[in-house]
C-alpha cells in the first residue's frame, strides 16, 4: 500500500514548513515514493483513536500496511533503510550519517526548541525578556560547534544523507530568529538543503494544504 | 579490535550512572560484548583531540577500527545492528522499537534536561523558583501519556528492546527529583531495567571509575 503519513490540519505555522510533517515528506521525495496525507485536527490528535497511533498526540504517523511508526528520526529511518537515496551503502559512513541524524535531533534541537518553549509556554511570565538571552547563548554555542564541524564541506559527511536532511529541517526553525545570520556558512548549508527539489516538492505540498489546493504529495 | 568508548573521568553525578556512556556500557552488556573505556577530563573534552571525534565537546564517543561514532542513541543503534539482543529480528518489530529509541531521547528527554538546564545553568537567576513549576508539568504531561501506553506491560513493545533501554535511562534521570514517584507503573518499569543483570554490570563498572577501583568493562 502507499504509505499514510498524517499533519496538522491548520499547521500552527501557517504553511512556512516547520511542522514535522515536512521533514517526513521529504524524505518521501528524495527516495522518490509516493505517499498520502491524512489531516488531523488539534482536538483529534489528543482523541483515542490518534493516541493509539502516536502516544504523545503529536504529527507525523506512518502507516503502511500493518506497520504503524511515529518519531519523525525513526520514520525517517525506516524509510532510508528501505530506498536508496538517504543513507550511503558503506556501513561505516552509514553509521556516521545515522550520527548526524541523532545529532541533529538530540543535541542541535533540544535549545532550539527552548525558543518556541519561552515564547509559546512562558511569553507571559514576568523573566521572558530576561530569559531570551541565556537561551539564545546556548543555541549560538551549538551552531559554533556545528559550524566548525562542516567548515567548507558541502554536507556533514561526504554526500547529502538523511542526517543533512535532519540537521537542515532543524536549523530552518531557527530562521524567524535571526540566529542563523551569524553563521554564514550554516545559511549556505541551510540554502543547499532547500534548493534541493525534493525539498521544494515537499514544501509546496504542505503549503498547499495551508492554501486549500492539495492534500496529497 | 575491542570498542573503544569514552567516559567523564570525574563523572559529574558522583557515580549515579547518569552520564550517558552508562547507556552504552549498559547495551555493550546486554550483547556481551567487551569493551574499554578511555577516561577524559573536561578540559581535554573542549580540546582539539576530542572534538575531533564528538564535535560537541561530549561523551561518549565509539571507535571501532577505523569507525568513530557519536551520540549515544547513534552508538547503541551501531551496537544493536551488528550483535543479537537489542533489537527484534522481526522488520515491523525493530522499526517500533527503534521508534522508543528516538521517543526517548527526542521527546521524553527533553522536558527532563531542563530540569538540569534550570539548576545548573539558571539556578542563581531571580525566577528560578517560580519557574520549576512549569518544568515539572511538562515532564508530568509526558510521563503520564508515555504510562497511559505502557499500561501493565513489562517493555514498551514485546520483549526488551534498545527503546527500553534508553527509556529506563531518561527516566533514571527523574529519580532525585522524586516525579516519577507519582508513576507506579513507570517506577515499576523503571525497576525491571535495572534489575536486569547487564545494566548492573554496566552500573558497576561506570562507578568504579569514581571510586578509583577499575576502568574498564
């Protein structure tokens, strides 16, 4: 069966592409296969029948025939490991590209996402103004790290892989911010993961079911 | 050759097992595999050396013949690949438990770290007190969705698995903060992972290095 991803039905970013459905998508892109897009509201995402499939009553799922798969990295992974395009035959260069995919996930996300925290969850509160600074410290810290590390390279390790793919997704969260500006070579990776045509079906496809003209990549 | 892994050589919990090369020790045991540890002090975290092989100045790191891996999730995926007892060899079974995997480090751990990003990092500022409130609550959002999954099962899905091992890991982190403790089932979850003989070796072998008595597994 065509796989079924679901998203949200009214993404909260208003189609820019952050919502993790699109890192789902694009991958399904840079492999080439089709897929379909089930939309799900806030209020079914924390229904039984959503939590069923994803206990936390987040997006993305993945179903195809009686696998059913959440976590954005795992989906990402399964999808990899099955179509080539996002992993590199070697299995040494393979593990490495996984690294990246974790990297991306587990240590260049987490202070990122702080910032959507401290405005969404905390904007209110008396220290929000106070607080930024330190937040924005740490992420300047990592992207200093992530900097070093790719230097002049193209990709983080030899040809584009699902942990580039990963790592883009999460630095373009950073773009409202202003954040990225500071790391000139991180926005040319970043500009190199966008200009990817896969990329650009992927975000049009979500944008589209922003826009009402699609549903469907 | 023997793996070789990295390890704090002053382990900033005093010997908890909380630094995160107890989770590779713990999946090197549960393969039986052996390994050694190579101790490194925080200076030579941040110094060129290492940073060459974990560009994020943290442990653990993996090397394996001409493999250098990190990121403990990435590391222990390399491990449960290539050696019987972290994975299912089912293919839908191994994709769902690769999800607990990323469940655990992507979506539990977070909201954890900031208990410790809130102690140590923001422990002296004026809304640190208030604030902790809004910490525990998101930590309690998600232990009470990822109990409501677990349900009166042993492990996550089926038989232990990677996820458990990670999961029983970030959740390990919760015990000073007594919030697990609201939790029966996850406390009992939590209990069956350290029960089991290989996170006992690993835990020993991780506090010997504090007490000066061994360093390697």
């Amino acid at each position: 069966m065509t796989p079924i991803i679901t998203a949200f039905e009214r993404s909260p970013d208003g189609g820019k592409g952050l919502a993790r459905d699109t890192r789902v998508r694009w991958a399904l892109e840079e492999v080439g296969q089709p897929y379909e897009v089930r939309l799900v509201s806030f209020h079914a995402m924390k229904a039984p029948a959503h939590l069923s499939l994803q206990p936390f009553g987040q997006i993305p799922t993945y179903e195809e025939d009686d696998l059913v798969l959440f976590e954005t990295g795992a989906i990402i992974l399964h999808i990899a490991e099955r179509h080539a395009g996002l992993l590199p035959n070697d299995g040494n260069a393979r593990a490495r590209a996984i690294t990246w995919m974790f990297a991306a996930l587990n240590t260049v996300e987490p202070p990122i996402l702080e910032l959507s925290t401290a405005k969404f969850q905390e904007g209110d509160k008396p220290w929000a103004q106070e607080r930024l600074p330190l937040i924005m410290d740490r992420i300047r810290h990592r992207l200093d790290q992530l900097s070093a590390r790719l230097g002049d390279a193209d990709w983080l390790d030899g040809a584009f892989s699902a942990g580039d793919l990963l790592m883009v997704s999460v630095l373009l969260r950073l773009r409202p911010s202003g954040l990225l500006d500071a790391f000139p070579k991180l926005v040319a990776y970043v500009a190199r993961g966008e200009a990817r045509p896969a990329y650009q079906q992927a975000f049009a496809a979500q944008l589209a079911v922003f826009t009402g003209k699609s549903s469907a990549g």
